[in-house]
C-alpha cells in the first residue's frame, strides 16, 4: 500500500512539472514566433491643406481707406480684401494723363507741318530743275549763237584785210558777235545764280525740317517719360489694392479698420485655399530616416476629441523628407476621412502613429540590451577635497 501510495504522488509530481514546461515551451513560442508591431511616435503633428497657405502683407504704408478681412470670409482670386488711401497718386496720375492727351495734337501738327514741308522742298525742287533746264536750254543757243556770230566775224575780219567789205559790215559783225558773247555768259551767270539759289532754298527747308523734327523728337521723349509715369503710378496704386492672390478662406485676420495705418510688411491675414487635407509630422533624425517610408500606414489622433470618445484617424505615409530641418525630419501623411465622423479642418494639432515594422519580443530584447551594451559610458567625476 505504502508503494502504491508513492506511486500515486510521484505521478502528481510529474504533472506539477509538465505544466510549468508547457507554460514556459509556449511563452517561449511567442517570444520568438510572435510578431509585434512597433511605432513610431510624435505630437508635433497638425492637419494642413495640400496647397500652400498664403500669408498677405501690407506692400506699402499708408492710411487704410477700405478693410475686407473679416474671418471665415469666403475669398476668389482677385477680390479686394485691403485698399491702402492713394488719393496723392490718382492726383499725379490724372495730371499725367492730362500731359500725355495734349501733347498728342501738338506731335500730329508738328508732323503735318513737316510733311508739308517736304512737300514744298519737293515742289521747289521740281521748279527749280526746270526754270534750270529752260536757262541751259537758253545758255545752249546763246552760246551756238555766239559761235556762228564769232565765225562770222573772224570771216569779215579777213574779208576786211583784203578789202572787199566796207568798215561798216565788219563792225557790225564785231559787234554783233560780242552781243552773242554777252548773252550767253549772261545766260550761264542766270544758271549759275539758279543752282546757287535752289542750294540755299534747299539748305533752308531742310534745316527748317530737321528743327522740326527735333521738336517732334522731344516731344515724343516728353510722351514717353509721361506714359513711364503713368505706368509707374498706376502700379503704386495697384499696390494700395490688396487683393486675393488666390480662392479660399480667411483663416487670420488683423485688426483693422478705415482710417487706421499699416506700415510696410505688417501681417494683414492668411488665405486657407480649398484642398485635400494632409498630415505633417516632425521626427526625430533617429526614428525616421531609413525607418518610415511611404505606404506604411499610422494613425492620428487629434488633441480637440479625445481618441477615447471619437477614436483615431487613419492615415497613410506619402513622403518622408530627406533633410533635417530644425533637429526634425518633415514627413506627410494622406487622410482618410471616411473612416472618421470629426470634423477635420485645416490647423487641427494632434499625435501620430507610425507602424514601421513587425519584429518578435525576443528580436525587440535583443536589440534593448545591444542600445545598453553601445551606450556611452559617462565617466565618473571625483571631487577634489
């Protein structure tokens, strides 16, 4: 019986044995066949759009003389949200423009006046050529004149040595021949005073058009210095019309109102453009780079509900930053907003998850005890006595 009984409890031994060994085979299964997900985590986190927002500052100084920002209005591209008081430069632009219409007439007469005198200089130029052709044609028969006359009188001048004419032929051919003389030398004289004159008219109109047209030059220099300012104060007055640069909302405002002042580069708002929303997350260095890549997917969870209450926001990583930037590494986040009832807008802060990866608890130990061994070990100070 005492045998019997022995046996009995070295049986519950056994079995008191077996079930620690099964408990510790299978805990030591999931220690190395288990996986668990790590994340990585952050709060510096907030929901953006997916185009840039755009800050509006004052361009210039001046008195307001009109105010649109008010917040949550709803902007388009180009309606006027600020106008700075322009009222010096609308004065100046008027004058201007006053300038620029009266010197139009005076730069048409001045060039009508010019062609007319190109007209008239090719009129007398005309004339003249042809009161020189009739003195040429006129100094040709003189002169064919002067020639028959001299040939006459060389030959009553023989005839006179041999005394076959009277003294009175051959002086009328002498005569008659120094008169043919006289007419064509004064017929070459009228062409030559002709040539001269039509010079000097010529030189005339000509120096006449070249001083008109240097009055057309600076006039014309005058239009053009008066368009330059028009231009430029047009532009400084299109500076004291701040508009929207793009759609969207206001999300901050200044406080103003007419009548106050703005100086040059003062914050007047920030237009929120419609968009898709995103998340960007700041990370370490560390936990980043060569860790989170795009596709893997995290969670949000917003600082305004509490996740308990309205749960998280699923997200997926698009891309992660290459550079640091101000100790962090920029990385953005697509929403998915039909898997979440919160009102998502844009500057909503919060905390992100980020899975990058599934390991077992035995590789997760393994690698805490390898950042213990690697640690640097911080030397020990004495102090001096």
């Amino acid at each position: 019986m005492r045998s019997l009984h022995a046996d009995g409890r070295s049986r519950r031994a056994i079995w008191f044995l077996l079930i620690p060994v099964v408990v510790l085979a299978a805990w030591t299964t999931w220690f190395v066949k288990s996986h668990v997900a790590r994340y990585e985590v952050t709060d510096r986190a907030r929901l953006e759009v997916d185009q840039a927002v755009h800050v509006m500052q004052a361009p210039i100084s001046g008195r307001i003389v009109y105010s649109g920002l008010v917040l949550g209005r709803e902007l388009k591209a180009g309606d006027l949200v600020v106008e700075i008081e322009a009222g010096p430069q609308q004065l100046q632009l008027q004058e201007s423009k006053t300038r620029r219409t009266a010197l139009e007439p005076q730069i048409a007469a001045l060039l009508g006046e010019i062609a007319a005198q190109e007209r008239a200089l090719e009129d007398d130029r005309r004339s003249s050529e042809a009161s020189l052709d009739q003195a040429r044609a006129q100094y040709r028969d003189a002169e064919a004149q002067s020639h028959v006359a001299t040939t006459e009188a060389e030959r009553m001048a023989k005839l006179r040595q041999e005394k076959l004419i009277p003294e009175r032929d051959y002086e009328a051919a002498q005569a008659t021949a120094r008169s043919r003389r006289a007419a064509a030398e004064a017929t070459e004289a009228a062409i030559t005073k002709l040539e001269r004159d039509l010079r000097k008219n010529q030189n005339d109109r000509q120096a006449d058009i070249q001083d008109l047209r240097s009055q057309v030059q600076q006039l014309e220099g005058d239009r053009l210095t008066t368009g330059k300012t028009i231009d430029r104060l047009a532009y400084e007055i299109t500076r004291r019309r701040i508009a929207a640069p793009v759609s969207g909302k206001l999300g901050e405002v200044a406080v103003l109102r007419p009548g106050g002042y703005v100086a040059e580069g003062d914050k007047l708002g920030a237009i929120i453009p419609s968009g898709e929303l995103r998340v960007i997350a700041e990370f370490p260095p560390p936990a980043a780079l060569g860790r989170i890549r795009a596709g893997q997917p995290g969670h949000l969870r917003l600082q305004g509900f509490p996740w308990t209450q309205f749960g998280s926001v699923p997200t997926r990583v698009t891309s992660v930053g290459g550079e640091v930037r101000d100790g962090y590494v920029r990385v953005e986040l697509a929403v998915d907003r039909t898997m979440t009832s919160i009102p998502l807008q844009h500057g909503l802060p919060g905390t992100v998850e980020i899975e990058v990866e599934n390991v077992s608890p035995a590789t997760m130990l393994l690698r805490a005890a390898g950042q213990m061994v690697s640690a640097p070990k911080t030397p020990f100070n004495r102090q001096t006595p």
